[in-house]
C-alpha cells in the first residue's frame, strides 16, 4: 500500500486582511505553496492537492459555544465595524472583518479534511497550511485565531476511537488546545515556547500538567529569550520525542509554527531551520500517521522554507539548500532578498544561552519528575533532580 500524503491549502486564504499595521499578514500562504511547488513537491505520486473544503456547526460546536459561533457569525456579517470584548472580537488583536467566520472556517475545514483523510482513507499525512489556530478558546478569540482547528479536529479522532499526541512548535503556547484537553488521557499534549512570564499569552508552565484524569497528560517546556538551534533541539529531544513515543499515539497533530526563528519580528528566541529540519525528520522517522498544521510566522519568506521543509520530510524528499531560480526571481519582485532555504546552525551569544541552557536544564528536571512517570513509568524518571 502507498504512503499518500495530503497538501491542504486553498488560494482563497488570500482573499481576506486583518488590517494593514497587523502583523499577521494571510500572503503567507500563496507564498508558501508557491515555494512548495516551485521544489516540484505538489506532483509527486501519491500525493494529493485539497482544498479545505467546509464545516457544519455541528461539526464546531464539539469545542466551540452556540453564544459565541452565533456572536462570530453576526459581527462576519455587518458591513459597520463591530467588537464585544467578551468574546475577544473587535480589538487590535482580533479584528472584525467581512467574512472572518468564512476566513476562520476555512483553517478549520482544511485541519478536519485532514483528519478525515488520515481516519477514513488511509492517508500516511496530511499538512493543512492555513490550520494552526491553537489560542482559540471555547467562547473566545484570542492571538489571532478565532476557531480551534486543532481542537475540533481532535475530538473527531477521539470520536473515532484515537489516542492522540498535540505537539506544539509555535514560540506562543498552545493554551486554547491544552484548555480543550486539560482533564483527558487520551490527548497528550506538549508545547514548546517562550516563556509566558513576559510573553504572550502568559501561559504553559512546567506546573500545568492536566487534571483530574488528564493529569500529567499536558506538558509544557517554556524556554527563555535566546535560545538557540542546540538548546532546543535538546528540549526536543529529552522531552517531547521519549514521551511522544512512549504514549505511542494512533494519531501525531503538530502545530508547525515558524515563529521560533531568530529573525521572527515578534519572537526572541533564536533557532533556524536547522533546528526545525531535525524536529520534523525525527517526527517521520517515528512512523505515526501524522496531521500537520501550520501556526505562528510573522516573517513570511520562514514561514514559507520552513512549511516547504515539513512537506518535503513528509514526503521523504531532500531539496536543494538553494531556492529555485524562478521561486528567487519571483520573491526578488517582491522585495525578498533570499537565496536560501537551509540556515547554518546558530548559536546565541555565551552569556543569553548559558542562561538558556541553564534554565532548559531545570525544565527538563521538572518535567522528568512530574510527567515522566505517568507517561513512560516510574523508571522514565532518569535523574529526578
């Protein structure tokens, strides 16, 4: 049987603004899969080209309220400004635009088509470029997302009988999933990102580990202001990957955000695609049915070679370092100077990544104590300092 793959993407993505000042900019997108198949990898055998496709209420209302969907649907349709500060709508953050529950359904259509790929035909893969909305509360936007896709998409693989892993690699923490699965044991969740203590959205420390039954199924590595390629590969590699492989999931969801990179404007840490290359290849080498989303990114030409890497590694291709020639004639248009799409390792400055260093080192002490022995047994509890 083949391995088919699932690239989820729609040019419609393109036909809506959150408002020129706002950092979010949906250009991402075109960009991204222009880059995608400028590397040849949207005519590959096997390999399947989807729209998003749509979404019922039905479908919504397993994580979202009726008061807010109906709240979100009216504003979507004013022609006049509108904003209700409970239900995050109308602020600089989230804006109101024309159509943005059209725009938000769309993300969460593509992430649902993708689980559904995977669930009812067998697909080994499926990347949904526009998903990744994983600040979305029950009854609230929050970072820019209005709708859960990784939420409504997770509760149909649970529907479905799947025990999932949700890792997060947004430098934001993933706190609209974790709230969504915070009390249950067949979603383990983990996030990478910087620390809340001054970042956005103030969450994701060590401590939040889950509740009731969920407890020590959420785990969190909030990592400090300058961390590096090396630094993060190792909070990976000595948290995230034993556990994933450990709770041995019928289902991998990754949030893919680009945000960690050291030349993203609204970031500090301090990673590449070097870091982010090794990430995705040990997550296909695991062998999990795997749905991607995308995430975070506010420099568009990352967000573009970092989705191109994820969906090259899914589909067990190695592409050039260099960008192709028409992709760099089309970019260089555009007022992109790259060239590239692989960076050199970097290492932060000795004195922000020994403090780095110093605090991923205490993170992974925590979470070995308090985590490891419910996911992997008593014996995952290496050093326990």
């Amino acid at each position: 049987m083949t391995a088919r793959t699932a690239l989820i993407y729609s040019p419609d993505c393109g036909s809506y603004c959150y408002g020129t000042d706002h950092p979010f900019k949906v250009q991402r997108y075109k960009l991204a899969y222009e880059l995608i198949h400028a590397y040849g990898l949207t005519c590959l055998p096997d390999v399947s080209v989807c729209r998003c496709g749509t979404i019922t209420d039905e479908q919504l209302l397993t994580f979202h309220s009726q008061d807010y969907l109906a709240r979100l649907k009216e504003f979507s349709a004013a022609e006049e400004s509108r904003a209700d500060f409970r239900y995050g709508l109308g602020d600089t953050e989230n804006p109101v635009f024309k159509g943005v529950f059209d725009w938000a359904c769309m993300g969460t259509a593509g992430t649902l088509e993708g689980a559904r790929l995977i669930v009812e035909e067998g697909y080994k893969a499926a990347f949904n470029l526009a998903g990744g909305w994983h600040h979305a509360h029950r009854s609230k936007a929050s970072g820019f997302s209005y709708l859960n896709d990784a939420a409504v998409a997770i509760n149909y693989l649970l529907a479905q009988g799947k025990r999932v892993v949700y890792l997060d690699l947004d430098a934001h923490h993933g706190d609209g999933v974790q709230e969504a699965f915070y009390e249950n044991d067949q979603v383990l969740t983990i996030s990478l990102h910087q620390s809340g203590i001054y970042f956005f959205p103030g969450t994701g420390f060590e401590e939040e580990i889950g509740t009731g039954a969920g407890t020590g199924y959420t785990v969190n590595v909030p990592l400090l202001e300058h961390t590096d390629d090396a630094i993060y590969m190792k909070a990976f590699d000595e948290v995230a990957f034993p556990l994933i492989a450990a709770f041995d999931p019928d289902v991998l969801v990754t949030q893919m955000g680009a945000d960690t990179f050291r030349t993203d404007p609204l970031t500090k840490l301090e990673t590449t695609t070097h870091a982010y290359s090794y990430i995705v290849r040990k997550l296909k080498a695991l062998q999990i049915p795997w749905l991607a989303v995308g995430g975070g990114g506010y420099d568009n030409m990352n967000v573009a070679r970092a989705w191109t890497i994820v969906w090259a590694v899914m589909n067990g291709k190695d592409l050039a370092p260099s960008l192709p020639g028409p992709f760099v004639e089309m970019i260089r248009q555009m007022g992109f100077p790259h060239r590239m799409l692989l960076d050199a390792m970097h290492w932060a400055e000795d004195d922000d990544r020994n403090r780095a260093l110093d605090a991923i080192e205490r993170t992974i002490a925590k979470v070995r104590k308090s985590i490891f022995p419910v996911i992997i047994g008593p014996y995952g509890q290496t050093s326990g300092k």
